[in-house]
C-alpha cells in the first residue's frame, strides 16, 4: 500500500486570478505564502490527529477480538493451533508497533509527514505478511476486519492527502525558488566585487600608460639635449674605430707567412698547434694576448719583419685608443628608461589578460542570474504568479 500515487495526477490548473508582482517583491510573497501554508498544514495535521484517534481506538477495540478468539476449541491439529497462535501474536505485536510508531510521527512538515507515514505502511505491509497469513488459518473474520480497518484508514489519509496535494507543490517550488534567489544574491555580490576588480585593472593601466608616456618625454627631451648627442657621436666613432681595427687585424694576417712558419716548427707539437690556430682564427687569437704568441714564434723562426712589427704597434696603440675613447662614453640614460618602458608594456598586457579573465566570469554569473531568473518567474506563474516591472 502506497501513498504517493496521487501525485502523479495531473494538476488542474488553477482559477485563482493571477497576482502580479515586481521582482524584489518576491521573498515577501513567498513569506506569505509560507505562513498561509504552515496554517493550512496545521489544519490539516489537527484533522489527520482526529482520524488517527478515531482508527487507533476502532483498532484497539478490533485486536481484542482477536485476542479473545479461543484458538484451542477449534477442532484442528496442535501443530497448526500452535501455529495460528504464533501468527496472531506476531501480527497483533505489529499491529500494536505500528499504532506507536503512528502517534509518534513529527506533525511539523506535511511533506515529511507523507514520506514517514508512507515507510510505516510499507514496513508494516511487508513484516506482518507472513504472520496474517498464518492467523487467518483459524481466524479469518476477525483478522479481516483489522485488515479492513488499515484499508480505510489508508484511504481516509491518501483523501486528505490528494486534497491537499498543491501544498506539496507549492513548498516545493517555493524551496526552489529560494534557493535561486539566494544563489542569484550570492551572484550579484561577485559581480559588485568583480566590477570593483574591473575598475581597479582600469585605473592601474591607465597609471601605467601616463607613467610610459612620462618616460617617453624624458627619453626625447634626453636624446635632443647636448651630452646625449656628443655621447652618441662617440660612440659611433668607437664602433667605427673598431671596424677599422678588424680590418688592420686581417691585413695584419695577410703578411704572415703560415706555410713557412708551419715548416718550421713541424716537428715541434706545441709550436705547430699555435700555428694552427692561429691560422684559422685568426683575430680571435690575436685579441687574446695582443699577438705575443705569434710575435715569439716569428721571432724564433726568423720570419718576423719591420712591415709586421708596425703592423702589431698599429693595431695595439688604435686598441688602446678605442679603450682610452670607451671610458670616455658616458652611461646612456635612455636604456634604463626603455627597459622600465617594456617592463611596464609587459605588466600592462598581464593587466589586460587579468581583464578579460574577470570579465568571463562576470558574464558567466549574469548569464546564470538570468536564466534563474526566468526559471523563477516560470515557477511563480504556476503558483499563479506575474512578475512585472513597474
């Protein structure tokens, strides 16, 4: 025997005419509507109280005919009188737990009076079985009106229940309603912090921008005053020095004489290895120790001249030249500030990403809000219910 069959019917609609209301007028209609239904509800428990009173004493009244049946008359083997005996006694023990567990029940929600109501019946149907079907061998009337009693208790209940049924309904929906209400008020906190959050990533690029704007004016009004300009021309002069100097280097090897310098120390490993090398990187060789190596090897091998010592005292004193000019460079002033000017670029594209990131989410939470907000004005039209802007 169940009791939630009843809801699978069909709703009528209803004929009340439709109440219309703004939106933020909501959680006080659903306070009303709360407190009218906790009022019908207490209606109705009072009413389900008299019916239980009414069935437990009719039943009480029907368990002591049953007890007062004298099972030892009956003209039957001991064996089945000692088993219809057991049957009524475990089937009257049911019965009797199940009028407890009945003026036990919590009267406080009528959707949870349904579901507890519901489990003592099934309980009840599925334990005492096989006891009912052994009483009933010798006492079947009886027993029978006990089983009728429930029967009509059942269908007083599920009566009350099918007349009431919206209730279920509309504690339903108005649970579901306030539970998106909530989460739409939780929402539209995020997204108050998440436009605050918006307007602070604004105003620290536009920070950002006025401060690389300010470091472009300094980096112009730096590259037009005096110093910066003869710096420049130094510098252009050093790396035009050092070019000049690469090629005194080169023309330099061209008067060295590697094949005779290599026939002559063949048979010496150390001094060929310098030749060799010397040979295939030349100015790199060179810049590391001013040519002395290859000044010693021409020397010993007989092959250095005039011509070529000219050429190393020419190429030394332009590198000492190109020094003595190098530390005359002053610092430029302006690269500092172009590595402060990226470094901003870099933190302002972070900002952005960070942005549009927020952004997604704020469109996601008002995507959200809007869809839960049409579910509710859905919901409250079956609770005969308009929302309207005024």
């Amino acid at each position: 025997m169940r009791l939630f069959d009843f809801f699978r019917k069909k709703v009528k609609e209803s004929e009340i005419r439709q109440e219309k209301i703004a939106f933020s007028e909501i959680e006080n209609f659903l306070t009303r509507k709360t407190n009218k239904i906790e009022t019908r509800e207490k209606e109705i428990f009072v009413l389900i109280q008299k019916k239980v009173d009414i069935f437990t004493n009719e039943l009480k009244e029907k368990i002591n005919d049953v007890e007062k049946v004298d099972i030892e008359s009956k003209k039957v083997e001991d064996k089945i009188k000692f088993i219809v005996n057991e049957g009524r006694k475990k089937y009257l023990e049911f019965v009797m737990s199940f009028i407890e567990n009945l003026e036990r029940l919590e009267k406080n929600r009528f959707e949870k009076f349904i579901e507890d109501i519901n489990k003592i019946f099934l309980n009840f149907n599925k334990s005492s079985h096989m006891s009912y079907e052994r009483a009933t061998i010798l006492i079947g009337k009886e027993m029978a009106k006990i089983k009728e009693s429930l029967k009509v208790f059942s269908r007083d209940l599920m009566k009350i229940f099918d007349e009431n049924k919206e209730i279920i309904n509309s504690s339903k929906t108005i649970f579901l309603i306030e539970l998106k209400l909530n989460k739409i008020t939780e929402n539209s906190k995020i997204i108050k912090k998440v436009d605050e959050k918006i307007m602070f990533l604004d105003e620290k690029m536009t920070k950002e921008k006025e401060e690389i704007e300010k470091m472009q004016e300094e980096i112009e009004k730096i590259k037009k005053s005096e110093d910066y300009i003869k710096n420049l021309e130094k510098q252009k002069k050093v790396k035009l020095s050092e070019e000049e100097l690469e090629k005194e280097i080169l023309s330099l090897k061209q008067l060295i004489n590697f094949k005779a310098l290599a026939n002559f120390f063949h048979i010496f490993k150390e001094q060929m290895n310098i030749v060799k090398t010397y040979r295939e990187n030349f100015q790199t060789e060179f810049r590391k120790d001013n040519g002395k190596e290859l000044i010693n090897l021409l020397d010993e091998a007989k092959l250095n001249n005039k011509t070529i010592s000219e050429k190393i005292m020419q190429i030394n004193n332009k590198k000492q030249a190109i020094i003595k000019n190098k530390q005359e460079i002053k610092e430029d002033k302006t690269q500092e500030l172009y590595l402060k000017t990226t470094k901003i670029i870099l933190e302002i594209g972070n900002l952005k990403n960070e942005k549009e990131r927020v952004k997604k989410g704020r469109e996601k939470l008002k995507t959200s809000n809007e869809e839960m907000t049409k579910e509710i004005k859905e919901e409250l039209k079956v609770m005969d219910v308009e929302i309207v802007d005024y």
